[in-house]
C-alpha cells in the first residue's frame, strides 16, 4: 500500500512539523444531518466562506433518514439513508462512498466552522497522512436566535462554557502530543479529520452503532492500533449550536453513557477502559507460543504468563491448547486486535523481577515512538500500531526497537516435571 502523498513520522511526534506549511490538498467536508434544517443552513453557510481553495473544497451532506429531505445549494452533494434509528456510523460512511477529497473533513450539521477550519483542519494530514486531527468546539446557544452574523462573531457573541474535562485533557497532553491509549476520549468525530488512505486502512465508523455516541471513539481507537497519530488542532474552530452532552440533563446523561460504555468496553480493552476482572470480547495484549517442545512445557510457560497478563489471550500450539481446553483465553487462533503482541520464541519461565518487567514493558509500547522491547533473546513485546503503521508505508517508519536484560526469562526444558511446578516444591 503506497502513500499517496507526504509523509511518516515518528511514533505521535507531529510536533516535528509545527510551522511547516502544507500544500492544500483537496478535501472533501462530510456532514452528518438529521432534521436540522436552520442549524445546517448556518454550517453550510460557514462552509462557503472557507479559506481553503473553492476548487479543491466539496461538500457531502450524508442525510440520516430525515422526514423530509434537507435543502441544499447545487454545488452540494446531499446523499441520504433510510432511518433505521440513530445510524450516524452509516451516514459518515455513505458520505465518504460519495467523496473524492484527499483528506476527509467530518463535521455535524449543528456544528459550524469559522473560515480558517478546513485549512487548519486539513494541514496536519495533509503533511503526514497517518495523523488525525481534532479540532476545538466551542458552544453557543444559536437556535431560534435569528443571529445571522458569521459564525466567528454570532458564535462569540453568544458563547456558553466550553466542556472542562476536554479543555483539561487537552492541556494535560499538550494537544495530543502527549496522547496515549485512552486519548481516543478526546476525538470528537464533529470536528475531526483524517487522509482518505487512512480511513480507508483502518475501516470507515462501526455501523452497528445505532444509539448517540460512541462510535466516534470507537473509530479512533482502531485508528489509534491502526497506527494513527492523534493531534487536536486548537486554531481549527467550530461552533456547535447548544451545550455539550455534559451539560445536559443529569439523569438522561448517566443513563445514555452507562450504555455507551458498556458498549465500548467490548471493543476496546485498554486499561481504563475494559474491566479489571472479566473477559470481554478484546483483548489488549496477544502472546503467541511459537513453538512447545511438549504439553507440559506449553503448560508451565501459559501458566507463568497468564499469572503475569491475566486479560491476555495465548496463542499455542494444538498439544498444549488441548492440554489447556478449559480455559478460554488459551486459544489456537484469535482474529480479535490487541494493542499489544508478545512473541515467545520457546517456552518460558518468567520470575517476579522478569514478570514486573514484562508487564511495565506491555504498558510502555505503543506511546511516544518506543516501538517494540526485546527482553533477552526469547520475548519480544511489540505494539500493534507500531507494526501498522510500518506495513502501511512498506518500510521502517522511525519507532525506536530497544533491547532490555532479560534476567529471569528462564527457558524450560523439553520436558519439565509438570507435577512439582504445580505442587511448588520446583520452580525454573
């Protein structure tokens, strides 16, 4: 898979490209639309005053299944959908199956940008197009005003709070420079852009979403294992018409993210996000047994693993998964997407000091541009985006590969005497 323009960067480290002006790209801007007529006449007005270049600018409004179709200029392409309830997902999918842009702009119908977004917005995929961008949106309270200004000055006029917890997370991670695991929290699809090449790796939204929310971060976290850098774009604004999903009746809110969540924590499994305890259905790290000389000694090596990984699922060879049938995360095959992957090049025995290691390097992969972690010469932890984003360029893209002692990976013998591992009078 070729690049079709810019280029690769380190791990999330765009900050290399602060002041480096982009060449505009062609962009196409999808809004999502469901029976707001006022509030998407005010975000397609805002979209004509785009500084980007009129000729490499379309608009897609990808229509959710309105009573009554909206309207829209000529020059805008709307593409609608049955309403089959709630299906956002769908409709940003729809839109981007009818665009053309190099770089793909997502907007809400009640979310309008001031002129500067699309080329703000644009900048940092067109550069290097396995970013995606958040931009900043602000609050107002414009329905049935009758304010007609442009948006920058009717939007300012009538600002309400902006949501704190993003505003904190924002600063906290210096905009995403500093992103992690968990910052998929701070994508918000109504201000979010990405190049077409990326979209298209990672997958459009999840359509099995049918309810508000969730589907946003969904997608971001796949495009964070995707090898997706995250960059919030705080000069790229847009005013979204009310106050955000925070601010609003407590009760109904507490009610729709226990949903949302328990959504969400079967297709994401990062720490924070998945339960301690149970299984569900992902998992965030993958180890793979290589090879098993025999059944005891798969059992012995799974068996120190897991005490160490517990979530994880263990890829084995067929003896040692019949050996080991009961339990459900002992598996000959597994076609979930971790964060994490494990090699083992032979069975191993891991102690307390190798164990604290091994987990420490399970949570340190994937962030910054630290790549993969060798620990000795027969355990390798790597991060899934790591590998993504390398196979998606055909070539190395800059993660850092660093070797670590690997005092206490202990190779087990062919045959280890599986009765006094378990009785505990022997251990590697």
């Amino acid at each position: 898979m070729t690049a079709p323009f810019g280029r690769p960067i380190a791990g999330n480290g765009w900050e290399a490209l602060d002041g480096e002006p982009a060449a505009p790209r062609s962009v196409s801007v999808i809004v999502a639309h469901y029976d707001q007529q006022e509030q998407l006449d005010r975000t397609l007005a805002a979209l004509r005053r785009q500084t980007h270049p009129p000729e490499l600018l379309e608009v897609i409004v990808a229509d959710d299944g309105s009573p009554t179709p909206p309207a829209v200029p000529r020059d805008v392409t709307l593409v609608r959908q049955r309403d089959l309830g709630f299906r956002v997902a769908a409709a940003r999918n729809l839109g981007v199956r009818h665009s053309t842009g190099d770089v793909l702009c997502f907007l809400d119908a009640d979310t309008a940008p001031e002129p500067d977004y699309v080329s703000r917005i644009a900048r940092l995929p067109s550069l290097a197009p396995d970013i995606v961008a958040v931009g900043r949106r602000r609050h107002a309270m414009l329905a049935g005003s009758g304010d007609d200004r442009a948006i920058e000055v009717a939007g300012a006029a009538r600002a309400i709070d902006e949501p704190a917890w993003l505003a904190d997370a924002y600063a906290r991670s210096r905009d995403l420079r500093d992103a992690d695991a968990r910052s998929y929290r701070f994508v918000i699809s109504a201000v979010v852009a990405c190049s077409r090449w990326l979209f298209d790796d990672v997958g459009g939204f999840d359509e099995t979403f049918d309810a508000y929310g969730g589907e946003d971060w969904e997608w971001a976290y796949r495009a964070w294992l995707g090898g997706a850098a995250l960059a919030h774009v705080p000069d790229a604004v847009a005013w979204h018409d009310g106050p955000d999903w925070a601010g609003r009746d407590e009760a109904d809110r507490l009610r729709r993210k226990n949903v949302e969540t328990l959504r969400l924590m079967q297709s994401i499994a990062a720490p924070g996000s998945a339960p301690r305890g149970v299984l569900v259905r992902e998992a965030d790290v993958l180890v793979t047994l290589r090879s098993a000389g025999s059944a005891a000694a798969g059992v012995v090596c799974v068996d120190s693993i897991l005490q160490v990984l517990p979530g994880a699922r263990v890829i084995v060879p067929p003896v040692v998964r019949e050996a080991l049938a009961g339990d459900p995360r002992v598996v000959e095959r597994w076609s979930g997407t971790p964060s994490v992957e494990v090699d083992l090049a032979a069975p191993v025995h891991v102690d307390a000091a190798a164990a604290a290691r091994l987990r420490a390097a399970t949570a340190e992969v994937g962030e910054g541009d630290l790549g993969s972690i060798a620990l000795g010469a027969l355990v390798t932890v790597t991060a899934t985006r790591a590998d993504a984003r390398d196979r998606r360029w055909g070539r190395p893209t800059g993660w850092r590969r660093v070797e670590r002692p690997g005092d206490g990976v202990v190779p087990l013998p062919e045959a280890p005497d599986l009765e006094a591992y378990l009785g505990g009078w022997w251990a590697p």
